[in-house]
C-alpha cells in the first residue's frame, strides 16, 4: 500500500515563504502525476499543482507566478514552493500520486498551512 507523508506546513505572515514535501514510502516509476491540492475550510478542494513524471506542470489559476512544484524521482518526492503567501492560501494541503490511466489515486493526510499576521 502506497502511503505519501506531507511535511512543512506552518504558520507564516503574510509575502511570506514555505516549501511543503511529500515523500511516497515505496519507489514509483511508470507514467505518474504527483502534485498538491488543497482545501480551506467551507470550501471544494481544489487543485494547486501538478507534475508528470516527465516534467509537464499544471497550476491552479490562483497560484500561478507564486507557488512552484518540482519533483525528485529518485527520491520519489514532490515539493512545493510557495512565495507571496495571502490569507487566501490558508488550507490544508494535500498530496495526491496517480498512475495515468489507472482509476485509484493517492493521498497524504495533508499539512496545514495559514497564512496570518
């Protein structure tokens, strides 16, 4: 059973900066999309960044020119680094692992993030 452990959420003021991981417990390999979604409270989760295991990205609107995904696929790894954070961007956020084509995803228990001054 595939497990993903989010770590680096926190509490930072406003224009401030995290870098969020999420580490899969076993190797992964194949045509994958590891990313992050998030959810803040009363509200959808919804997406915040993909990567393939290729290279190809895709953001969320809100997050664009903010946040950057990479991936370290020999560590099985995917960071998140988010800049300029806004009270908006208070959520948990989630890790998601999927094999494309396949119809199970995976998530990690999430890690809060808020943005507060």
């Amino acid at each position: 059973q595939l497990q993903l452990v989010e770590s680096g959420g926190g509490e930072v003021q406003p224009g401030g900066s995290l870098r969020l991981s999420c580490a899969a417990s076993r190797s992964i390999s194949g045509l994958n999309i590891m990313g992050w979604y998030r959810q803040a409270p009363g509200k959808q989760r919804e997406l915040v960044a993909t990567l393939t295991r290729g290279g190809t990205t895709n953001y969320g609107d809100s997050v664009k020119d903010r946040f950057i995904i990479s991936r370290d696929n020999a560590k099985n790894t995917v960071y998140l680094q988010i800049n300029s954070l806004k009270s908006e961007d208070t959520a948990v956020y989630y890790c998601n692992f999927r094999v494309i084509g396949a119809p199970r995803a995976y998530w990690g228990q999430g890690t809060q993030v808020t943005v507060s001054s």
